[in-house]
C-alpha cells in the first residue's frame, strides 16, 4: 500500500509540472517547441536537485525526461493532467 505523504508529494509534482507546461506553452509566440521542452527540462532537473526532492519523486522525474522527449506539448499537457487527476482520486481513497 502505498504512503498517503508519497502520494501526495507525487500529487503535488504533477501539480507542478502542470504550471511549467502551461507556462511553456504560453510563452510559444516566439518560440520553437524544442525551446519550450528545453525550459521543461531544466525545471526538471532543477526539481531533481531540490533539497526536499525525495527518491519517489526523483523517479517520477526521470520518467518525466521521457515523457519531454517522445511526446508533443499538447499531448505531455495531455498526460501530466491526466497522471494528476489520478493521483487525486486515488488520494481520496486511500486518504
């Protein structure tokens, strides 16, 4: 059974994650979308290095690099909401 704080710090990442993508794709006007997952991935790995950055989190990170990686912006925007609205109905039922 998995720890309701890990839960909610995962919870919460993606919650985080979300803002950057918004954030990148609304600053798209004059940039390339390389340039948008560039900036997605250096708040990664500036997440990573966070103090308060725990293993299960670190994970979550990593499989995040990918995700930037393989899939368009609207699709990673797609995903990362989706992983969120997940963790929060599984929060209700575990919390």
């Amino acid at each position: 059974m998995m720890n309701v704080d890990k839960m909610k710090d995962i919870t919460e990442f993606y919650q985080e994650l979300l803002m950057v993508i918004h954030a990148a794709i609304g600053s798209s006007l004059s940039r390339q979308e390389e340039e948008e997952k560039a900036m997605i991935n250096r708040w990664l790995a500036k997440a990573g290095r966070a103090r308060h950055c725990r293993a299960h989190r670190k994970n979550e990170i990593i499989i995040m690099f990918d995700e930037v990686e393989t899939h368009s912006l609207k699709t990673l925007e797609r995903r990362v909401r989706t992983l969120h609205e997940n963790c929060v109905v599984i929060l209700e039922e575990i919390g």
